[in-house]
C-alpha cells in the first residue's frame, strides 16, 4: 500500500478539500485526485463521496481513516530511526516570534549551546503563519510560535504565559482594594495586539463593559507596548514573560481581574513530523527546569 495515497487521503480530510491538500503538500489538485483514486483501488471501496465541490467521507472512508492515521505515523517514526545519522547538525535554524526572541530564546540558547557545543545557531523571526511555512518548506529546522494545527508538523506545548493588566508605580489602581474592571473605562490604554485567539477574548472583555477602555495606543509589539506604560501613557494587559523584569524591579505591577482570568499566550515549539525529536524534547526539558525552580 503507498504510503504517499494514504498521506493524501490523511490530508484531504484534514483540510476539507482536494485543492487545499494539494496546496499544502505541494502536488497539484488532479495529482491529489489520482493518489485517492489509487487508494480507492487499493481498497476496493469509495472513501469520498463527492457532491458539487464539496467533499464527504464514506463510512467505509470513516473506518479506515484511524488505520491511515496510525500507519502515517508509524511510517515517520520508522523513517526517523532509519535515518537517524543523529549526527547532529552544525547548523540549526531557528524560526520564532518576535516575543518569543525577546524574552524567551536569550535564556535558552547560552544552555543548548552548553549541551551541543558544536551546533551553531542562527535566529529568525517571523508570524506564526510564517514560520509554520517555513518549517513545511525546510527554511527553517524547528520554530518557536503560537499553536499550530497541520498533520505534517509536529508542535510540543512549551510555554502557557497568563495575560494580565500591568500598570506603572504609582498608578491609583494599586490604592484600590476591591477594583472592578469597569475602572479601565475611565484609563487610557496601550493595547498589544499580536492576533493570536486569546488577545480576540480580551476584546470580548473589553466589549462586555458599560464603559470600553479608551484604547489610545495600538501596537503588535511588546516592547513598545511595555516602554509606552514605563512612560506613564497608559496601561496595558502584557503576557507576563515579557514584563517580567521590570515586576521584580519594581517598575510595573500586574493588577488580576476575574473577567480576565485564565487568559493566556501559549508557545510551541514546532518541527516536521518525526525530524529534529531531539532538540525538541531538550528545549522543553530546559523550559520545564526553569520553571520548577
């Protein structure tokens, strides 16, 4: 059975449609078509019921899919150890967030480095969309991004950063005892906006209120956002990594509101399925000691 029929098969149904897999496996659309159709052969049954543009699994489709699913992964892994020439690379690509290269990759190369002294690292940054592209297209080797959902690339939860209001010393919330989040309708706001879904529930907040923020400032980067409420412009809900340096000096203080809580930015790290394992589990490992400290 070809494994690459069933990888199309896999694909097609992740993506919903004969044109987006082929998209993202790089073959074009009749390619795809033919991989199912030889599978179909294989398998002396339809997978797919095609009504107009729109594509649905059969039942016979449905039962296999699992088994396609698990023979994928089989596959990588034993592709993996193979070709596992474990010799390491001397060159490891490295994609992340800006975020990410601010607050997390300074404190986590300096020990990798340690661990693989012959691996040079270089750097990039780039969206989450950006870098999961480059990724697929091998640019880079592993990145460090918001989740992402792609059945050729493998993602390792690394880092789940709460979201929290953070204001200035001396600012008049911190003499508040019982503070309502209706008091930010009479601030002005410095709003870091990076576009992942958490930021979109901050909105719903903010929406939920008698009184929205005013909102006077608008940037997607950290720092910015961070420096403007440092100056006394505003106030601003930051990930907690990135202001975690200025809270221990005492220059900026995270304020929790109910309506608030559990909000949070989540990295990742990502790879191609069954490439780079290693690395991977050492970043997550050192991220995980960190912590635990």
């Amino acid at each position: 059975m070809n494994i690459e029929n069933m990888e199309a098969f896999v694909y097609v149904i992740h993506y919903g449609s004969f044109n987006k897999a082929a998209d993202a496996l790089f073959l074009s659309q009749p390619s795809v078509t033919a991989r199912i159709q030889s599978l179909e052969r294989e398998l002396d049954c339809r997978l797919f019921d095609r009504i107009g543009k729109q594509v649905q699994m059969t039942d016979e489709g449905k039962r296999f899919l699992p088994y396609a699913q698990q023979l994928l992964q089989i596959y990588r892994k034993g592709k993996q150890h193979v070709q596992h020439k474990q010799q390491l690379p001397n060159e490891l690509r490295i994609g992340c967030t800006v975020s990410v290269a601010n607050y997390l990759i300074p404190g986590l190369l300096p020990e990798m480095k340690l661990r693989y002294p012959q691996i040079q690292f270089k750097l990039q940054t780039g969206t989450t969309d950006e870098l999961a592209n480059k990724v697929l297209n091998k640019e880079v080797d592993i990145a460090f991004s918001r989740p992402v959902s792609h059945p050729g690339i493998r993602s390792i939860k690394l880092l789940l950063d709460p979201i929290r209001l953070h204001v200035y010393a001396g600012h008049s919330f911190l003499q508040e005892e019982n503070l309502s989040i209706e008091a930010l309708g009479d601030e002005p706001l410095v709003f870091f906006e990076c576009g992942a879904l958490d930021w979109l529930r901050i909105h719903r907040v903010f929406e939920s209120l008698n009184r929205p923020p005013r909102i006077e400032f608008q940037t997607d980067n950290s720092e910015t956002a961070k420096k403007l409420v440092l100056q006394k412009a505003g106030i601003c809900f930051l990930p907690g990594i990135c202001a975690r340096q200025e809270v221990e000096e005492g220059k900026l203080f995270p304020i929790d509101f109910p309506e608030t809580s559990g909000i949070s930015m989540q990295t990742c790290a990502i790879s191609l399925q069954g490439e780079n394992t290693e690395i991977l589990q050492e970043f997550a490992a050192i991220l995980k000691s960190r912590a635990s400290d």
